[in-house]
C-alpha cells in the first residue's frame, strides 16, 4: 500500500510514490508550464499522476500547495506562482480527474511533516522547520501532529519580528526574521556593502544581481574575508533569535534547518546556537535540538505522502 504524494511549484511538478514507513519508492518531476493556468496545470498533474502511479497500488494521494489555502475545504485562495489560481478547489477537482482521496496543505507545512515523519525529525513530537530560501518559510508539529490552525496560517517562522524598527518585510510588516536571512536579504545586504565600498573580496557575477546565492559568501568566508563571515554571522544571530522566541513559546525538542543556506555550516550554526541559548529560558534551550534537515527536496513530497497515510489512515 504506497501513497502518491505530489509537491506543486510554479515551476516543477514532484511525484513520490512512499511507503507506510515513509520510504520514498520512486521520484519523479515535470516542469508545471504555469501559463496554461488552473485547467491546464490540473490536467498535467492529473496525467502525470496517473503515469507514476500505474501498476502500483496507491490507496490515496496528498498534495502541497504554494500560497494562502484551507486544507479544510481544499481550496487554494491564491498562488503567486500560479496564474489564474484564484479560490480554485484543487482537492475536489483532482478526486474527480484521478478517482483517489486527495488531501491539500501548504507546501511548507507538508515538508514540515516530512521532516518531522521521515527526517530530521523522527522520533520527537514536537518540531519546528524553518526553510531558509528566497524567502523564510516553516512549519509546526505539536504533540506529533501537524498544526497549521485554524487559517493555515499556522507557522509563518519566517515572520517572526526580531526587531520592530527593522528594514521592511515582503509581508508588510518591519524587522521580520526573513528580512535578514533570506537568500533575498542576504543579496540586499551585500549588494548594498558593496555600493558603499566595504572591503571585501566578493564579486558579484555580472548579471547575478538578483540571483547569487548564499554560496557565494560561503566561499568568501571560507577564504578568509571578514566581511563575508560578518553577513553570515548576523543571518545566524537573527536565526537564533527568532528561535529564542519559538524556545519560549513552545518548547520544541526540535528545531530543524532546511534549505541552501544551511551550507554556510557552522559560519551561521555557531552563532545560531549561542543566541538560542542566550536569549531564551535555560530549560527549554537544553532541550531544543538544533539540527540540519535530512530530506533535502524531497521532504515535500514525502510529507504530502505521510499527511495522506495520516488523513486516509491505511
Ligand atoms: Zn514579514
């Protein structure tokens, strides 16, 4: 008995078909040609997911989703990355295309479960995953079960505020913990360094303005440049504080990393564990691990799995 699960993006489409135990059987990912709109896009997850699924025996599929969304209702509200996916009953619509029971969450939230059922996070009952990417993104589990409340609008790590007179956040608010330790922040920072003439040695490709990624102050901090290990130093501060604050509000076993920037190692987790522990109560630091994600990409689609096991109970 396997269930599909399916991690949609604006620019792939991921299919796992996975085990009871959360193993995952086979991979694969289409890319989602977004243009074609909710129709269009629905009709290829539709084949594709018939494709993977031939032959074997599939009893339910589970589906993460980008953007506001009820996994009550299966309605996805908006997806920035989705043109034309506006209040679009997702659910419904591919139990009619395929004939399987689907079960819809956020995406963040089902690379949460992930983790948390297959990962980094096996065995505890309660974690947190922060994503570290273009922006900061996360999911809660509380005593074993995934919870995303009564909105889905449960786990927004990355807005936690770390500083309320900070530099404005995409979300509309200041001093967001993603405002500093995004992909997008760390870009900001180093580009606008660079404009004001900091001594350091990194050089942004031509044309890579809006795209190099955090590797490219890794390398300079391995070589030695200050400056470079000064950026990856605060976006571990701002990390640790922010999760000083989930330490005191509730008291994971766990907090997990997942994402690119996680490759800065120790430059970011050396100051990410001090401030965890500085700045929150000394109990529950001791008991919060702070650890690096296992399932890299796939944590995705073995989530949405793992949430249809959960939700179909086979
Ligand atoms: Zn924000």
């Amino acid at each position: 008995m396997l269930m599909l699960g399916i991690d949609l993006g604006g620019t792939d489409i991921k299919f796992g078909l996975v085990d009871k135990s959360g193993r995952l059987i086979h991979k694969t990912k289409y890319p989602t040609h977004a243009h074609l709109g909710f129709e269009g896009v629905m009709q290829r997850v539709a084949e594709f997911a018939r494709e993977v699924i031939a032959s074997h025996d599939v009893a339910g599929i589970g589906m993460g989703v980008p953007g506001p969304m009820s996994s009550a209702l299966g309605i996805v509200y908006e997806a920035p990355n989705l043109p034309g996916w506006e209040n679009v009953p997702v659910r419904d619509h591919l139990q009619t295309l395929i004939g399987l029971p689907v079960v819809l969450h956020n995406d963040a939230n089902a690379a949460a479960y992930g983790e948390f059922w297959a990962g980094a996070g096996r065995g505890c009952s309660n974690m947190v995953l922060f994503s570290l990417g273009t922006g900061v993104g996360g999911g809660l589990i509380l005593n074993g079960e995934l919870y995303s409340g009564p909105d889905d609008t449960a786990g927004e790590l990355g807005h936690i505020p770390i500083d309320y007179n900070g530099p404005p956040c995409n979300c509309g608010s200041r001093g967001c913990v993603e405002a500093y330790a995004s992909a997008t922040a760390i870009r900001r920072i180093v580009r606008e360094a660079l404009a004001k003439g900091v001594e350091t040695s990194i050089r942004i490709p031509k044309g890579e303005e809006e795209t190099f990624g955090a590797r490219l102050v890794y390398e300079a901090a391995l070589a030695g440049d200050a400056f470079a290990k000064q950026v990856l130093y605060d976006v571990g501060k701002a990390l640790g504080i922010a999760a000083a604050a989930i330490i005191n509000i509730l008291n994971p076993e766990r907090i997990i990393y997942a994402g690119a920037m996680i490759g800065a190692g120790e430059f970011i987790f050396a100051p990410l564990r001090e401030y965890a522990r500085t700045r929150s109560f000394r109990r529950p630091a001791q008991r919060a691990q702070i650890l690096i994600a296992e399932l890299g990409a796939d944590a995705g689609i073995i989530g949405a799995a793992g949430l249809a096991f959960q939700a179909f109970g086979c």
